[in-house]
C-alpha cells in the first residue's frame, strides 16, 4: 500500500502551482540585473544624497549634522531661486521651440516618400551627438573672431562689424535656444513620428470620406490619439530643460552677467567649486521634487480621456 501511494502523481491543481512558482522565480531571475541597477545606481545614491542633505558636509574634515539646517538656508538663497527662475523661462521657450519644429518634421516624414529614410537620418543625426561636443561645436560656431557665423555674415556684408553673439543676454539666449532645438528636434521627430503612425489609418480615411479637412482630422483624430506620446516627449523635453548644464557651463559660463545660471549650474557650484556637498545635496534633492511634481502634473494634464480607447 506505501508503495502504491508513493507513487500516485501529483494532482493536477498542485503541478500548476509548482509550474507557476517555477516561471515567477524564473521571471525574477531576468529581471534581477535590471533591479539591481536600479539599487545601485540610482536607490543607493539617492539615499545617500538624502543623507548628506541633512549634514555640514565639507569636502575635507569631518561632516556633522544639522537636520533640517541646509533646506533652511535654500530659502534665503535668492541666487537659487533667481536660477530656478530662469530655468523655468528657459525650459518653457525651448519645449515649444522643440515641438515646432519637432513636429512639421514628423509629419513630413511620417509617410514613405522618395528620400524619406535620408531625410529621417539628417534630421536625426544631430541627436547622436553629445551635448558636450554639441556644445564645443557651437562654442566655436558663435564665436566672435574664429568662429563662423559672425565672420561670416561680416564677410558677405549683412552686418557693418563683426557682433560678439555671447557678449549680452539675449542674442547669448537665443543662441542656446537654437543649438539645442537643432540637437533635440530630430529626437522628439523620432517619438511624435511613431505615435502618428500608431494612428490607425482607416479613421483617417473616414474622416475624409465625412468631408473633414486637414485641420479638423488633426484636432479631432491625431492630437486625442498622440495624447500618450505626447506625454512622453513631453516629459522628456521638460525634464531635460531643467536639469541643463553643459550648453550653459561650456558656452556661457553662466554669463553674461550670471544672468545664464541654471539651477544644475549653481547645485554645481555650491557642491564643486564652495565645496559645500551637504547644501548642494539639499539642492538636488529641492530639485528633484519640482521635477517629480512637475511630471506628476504632466501626465494628470495629458492623460486618457474616460471612453477613449
């Protein structure tokens, strides 16, 4: 009798379990370097900037703690603030700049056409290239006596002398403005163009058998049904926009004026240059939650309208 029960198989409602138990540890296991690159590179060092927000934390000597001392001083830190300010201004004209230009290209290159693949690479490639190098290129581009676009519009006489681009804030503005919409427009193409060709094209076809134009196809069709890929290109631009440095760092050195200090560009100079850790610390972390927020509010903005499939 042992040996008859010993041998009964398992029913079949056990063997499932045990199958999907099996497939769970299986899932965990592929999962486990990405999970672990998350902890390392990111859950670890956001902890630890926590941490050293809450210290005196010199780059020498020993730190001591002080609570809540740094995110006290944030708020008497008009030059912050004034950072954050035009970080804003900053991210809000470059987002818009990026999208108008962004999406006449998707559109144009949406649909197969002769030369459609080599248009996608032109308008792309700018976005291969580091920001760092893109901002050495332009460096040289703007500048006054070796670079290429005062001389040059000297030389053909559109201009009575040479015009240092970089010397005051507005043409040293616009200049950033356009070196980063030539970087990132091809990007945001990339993405706008593939939630346009998610769009079903039999709507479209329908909407123009129902006598609807261009324009009210693109109101009524494109933008409700891109609402998700524009929130993702969205987000993407906006949170690239304020966490700018390099093009500001390489270019303008803040200036002219200290009137080109981004928020990243003063964490950067409290945290490495006034070695003051424990405040830039607080900085990022300030920093982290407005970009948090902002993303938060966002996707509730472009979220899926109820019904809508």
């Amino acid at each position: 009798m042992t040996s008859i029960a010993a041998a009964t198989p398992a029913p079949p409602r056990a063997r499932k379990l045990v199958g999907a138990g099996r497939r769970q540890w299986i899932g965990l296991l592929y999962v486990a370097p990405a999970v672990a690159l998350v902890v390392v590179f990111f859950l670890i060092p956001l902890g630890m900037t926590a941490w050293m927000s809450l210290h005196n934390w010199p780059l020498m000597g020993e730190h001591s703690f002080i609570g809540l001392g740094n995110y006290a001083a944030i708020l008497r830190d008009t030059r912050f603030w004034n950072a954050l300010k035009f970080t804003g201004y900053y991210t809000v004209i470059v987002t818009i700049a990026i999208f108008v230009v962004a999406f006449p290209l998707a559109l144009f290159v949406e649909r197969p056409r002769p030369l459609t693949n080599l248009y996608r690479t032109m308008f792309f490639m700018p976005a291969v290239v580091g920001f760092a190098s893109a901002s050495l290129l332009w460096s040289w581009l703007l500048n006054v006596d070796s670079g290429l676009f005062s001389p040059a519009a000297y030389d053909l006489g559109l201009i009575d002398r040479k015009f240092n681009l970089l010397a005051t804030f507005q043409p040293a503005f616009w200049s950033i403005i356009a070196m980063v919409v030539w970087k990132v427009a091809g990007f945001t193409m990339i993405i706008l163009m593939a939630g346009l060709q998610s769009i079903p094209q039999d709507l479209q076809e329908a909407a123009v058998i129902d006598g609807a134009g261009p324009f009210a196809r693109f109101r009524a069709i494109t933008l409700p049904l891109m609402r998700r890929t524009l929130a993702l290109a969205l987000i993407l631009s906006v949170a690239g926009s304020i966490l700018a440095f390099d093009q500001f760092y390489i270019i303008l050195r803040g200036g002219p004026r200290n009137q080109t200090l981004t928020a990243v560009y003063w964490i950067f100079n409290q945290s490495f240059v006034s070695f003051k850790l424990g405040y830039g610390a607080a900085l990022s972390m300030v920093l982290l939650v407005i970009l948090v927020a902002l993303s938060l509010v966002q996707l509730w903005l472009l979220r899926k309208p109820e019904g809508l499939d």
